[in-house]
C-alpha cells in the first residue's frame, strides 16, 4: 500500500498492516474483473499480499510492487508458504516511477485507497503513466480511492484519540489501535491522521506506545476521471462499493478505465 512520496504509519511497522486492514469484502470484486481480464496482473502498492495473494491462489499470474522492504518480505514469505512462487513476481519500487520488464499486463489494481497516499498533481501523473505504460491495449485498470467525509474534514483539529480495534501480534502481544483527527487542508486536500498502538503483554502490562502519522490526499469523482483521461484512459465505469453500486458521493470511489489503442 505504500510510496515513499509520504510518511507512513506503516512503513516501518508491517507487523501491524495486516490487523489493521484485515478486510476481504473487496477481494470477490478484484476476482471478478482477474476474470474478465485474464493474466498477468500488476499490483501497484501489494503490501503484504492481502490481495495479490488471493488472486494468484486462484491461478492468475501477478506482479506487486510496493516500495517497503518490510511488507515485501512479509509477502514474500508467504507465497513461499503457500507455494506460489511460479505465479508471483515482487519489485520493490515507487509506484511513481518503477520500470517492470514485463509492459503487457492485462489487468492493472491499485486498491485500498494506496493512490490517496500520492500527496500532488504530480505524484498522481506520474503513477497513472506508468501503470498506462505497463499495460497492454485495452487493458483494465481499477482503482479505489475515498469519498471525502465531509463532517471528518470538519471534525476539531488535534481531537481525542478514538480506540479503533485491538488484536493479538504472533508473540502474543496485545496491541490497541486508536486514531485520531489532526487537521485537514482544503488548498491541498489533505488529511492529517495519526494512529497510536499502544502494546501490552500477556499480563496486559504496557511494552511501549507509537504514534505515527497518515496523510492523504482526497481526489474527487472528476479529478480523478480527468487524470486517468489525461494519460490516456478511458473510464468505463464508477462505483460506491464493492456491489458495485452507481457512484453516489459516498463511501468510495472506485474507478474502472481502460487502456485506449
């Protein structure tokens, strides 16, 4: 999920991503379009292999790319677990500028909101061609991004922190993982977060706190279309979720374009 165009809260800490993104709701989406597109896949931003692994379970042949070393071995060894090394190609790179030999992909995601990690006009060009460059004609690129909230842009600067979740980390950890709402930026449509996890052992004594930063931009419904257009995209479709709901202004906005002749 990561580019090294902004500070992460994960980056550092890959041990905690997997609890807190352990959604799956998408991933029957994702398999549907594998389907219509066929093989090969392109990952921009795979993570630990939250979806990238998915898909090649069920035979596709996919590359991600993520710029943190520490997700990349977490993936890595799983698909060595699961014995899909045959399937799985993993480049440590910048979403922004990476160069994959393989310019022939079929199918291109870029999922959970990775692209609102992109802080500038620039940042975003920059990702959208070389996805446009990698794939092949015709090829499919999906996209999620966030519909911004209006009543969070408008929440108290510097507000409480609010307990998110609590999970268990393999050495038996206790880790809760509260957020809250630093400030948002209209001029630049930037929202400032921070995320604390707080770690206790099994006895529930406290190990050590951090707080780390998450900064996203928010990128609406036409902007993005106008930047997928501007590389050469042609959007075919636009949803809210998952179920593939007409776009509403809420929720997310999830992009389906494709690579013109």
């Amino acid at each position: 999920m990561l580019t090294d165009s902004r500070q992460s809260a994960y980056i550092e800490y890959p041990e905690y991503y997997d609890h807190a993104h352990s959604q799956t709701h998408d991933i029957p989406f994702y398999l549907d379009y594998a389907s219509e597109s066929g093989s090969p896949i392109l990952e921009m931003a795979c993570g630990t292999g939250r979806l990238l692994l998915p898909l090649a379970h069920a035979g596709y042949r996919i590359t991600g790319v993520d710029v943190s070393p520490g997700m990349l071995a977490l993936c890595r060894q799983r698909v060595v677990q699961a014995g899909l090394q045959n399937r799985v190609s993993l480049v440590c790179g910048n979403m922004t500028n990476v160069n994959l030999q393989e310019k022939r992909f079929a199918l291109a995601i870029v999922a959970l909101r990775s692209f609102a990690h992109l802080l500038s006009h620039e940042d975003q060009l920059a990702c959208l061609a070389r996805l446009h460059v990698h794939l092949r004609s015709n090829g499919t690129l999906v996209i999620a991004v966030f519909a911004l909230n209006h009543r969070v842009a408008a929440q108290n600067e510097n507000g409480p922190f609010m307990v998110l979740k609590e999970f268990d980390l393999p050495d038996a950890r206790r880790v809760v993982q509260s957020q809250r709402f630093v400030r948002y930026d209209p001029a630049n449509q930037i929202l400032y977060h921070e995320f604390r996890f707080a770690e206790f052992d099994r006895g529930g004594q406290p190990l050590r706190e951090r707080t780390l930063p998450m900064t996203m931009r928010y990128t609406s419904r036409y902007e993005l279309q106008l930047l997928l257009e501007r590389v050469g995209f042609e959007v075919r479709d636009v949803f809210s979720d998952y179920d593939r709901r007409p776009h509403s202004g809420k929720h997310e906005i999830i992009m389906v374009a494709r690579k013109a002749n």
